[in-house]
C-alpha cells in the first residue's frame, strides 16, 4: 500500500485574502532536490495545502532551479496586488539563497 506524503505548509507563500473570506495561496517548497510551486485557493472552512500530496504528480511543478521559480509564478494570472505579495515573497527566497552562497 502506497503512502498518501500530506504537504507540509510551504517554506515560502504568498497569501491574498478577499472580503468574502476566499483565499488564494502561492507556495514554494525548498526540497533536496530544488524548489516545487504550487497554488491552493479556498474558503475560510478549508486550510490551504490540506488537499495537496507529494503523491499526486499534477500538485506541484518542479524540481525547478530559483530562476524557474520565477518565471513559474509570474506566468501565473495574478491581479496587482496577489503580483505584489508573490514578489515580496520571490525576495524573500532570493534573500535566503544569498545567504547560502
């Protein structure tokens, strides 16, 4: 029998909430072997990644390299201010890889 892997919560997201109580995420993993990004959406009854798995191959677009990341979310349809947290959160990730080096 296979394991179901539930998804941690990102290491890294980027969180729009409206006034109806929706919410849309953006999230990048840093695993071992690259970064995966995915995106949940939801309303306040659900926690964001709770219908994620590492099982399913069509959850998560990766591995990819810092510089896939980016051109993965930005070719997502965001609105200017969903476009504003995903890049306060692509400078997080780029703070945090500079600090690797």
């Amino acid at each position: 029998m296979e394991t179901n892997w539930k998804v941690d919560y990102p290491t890294y997201s980027a969180t729009y909430w409206t006034e109806d109580y929706e919410w849309s995420e953006v999230g990048v993993w840093v695993r071992p072997d690259g970064y995966y990004v995915s995106t949940d959406s939801g309303c306040s009854c659900y926690s964001p990644w709770e219908s994620h798995s590492w099982n399913d191959p069509d959850a998560f677009t990766g591995p990819l390299t810092f510089e896939q990341v980016v051109e993965c979310v930005y070719d997502l349809e965001l609105d200017d201010d969903r476009r504003s947290e995903v890049g306060t959160m692509l400078l997080a990730i780029e703070d945090h890889e500079g600090k690797d080096d």
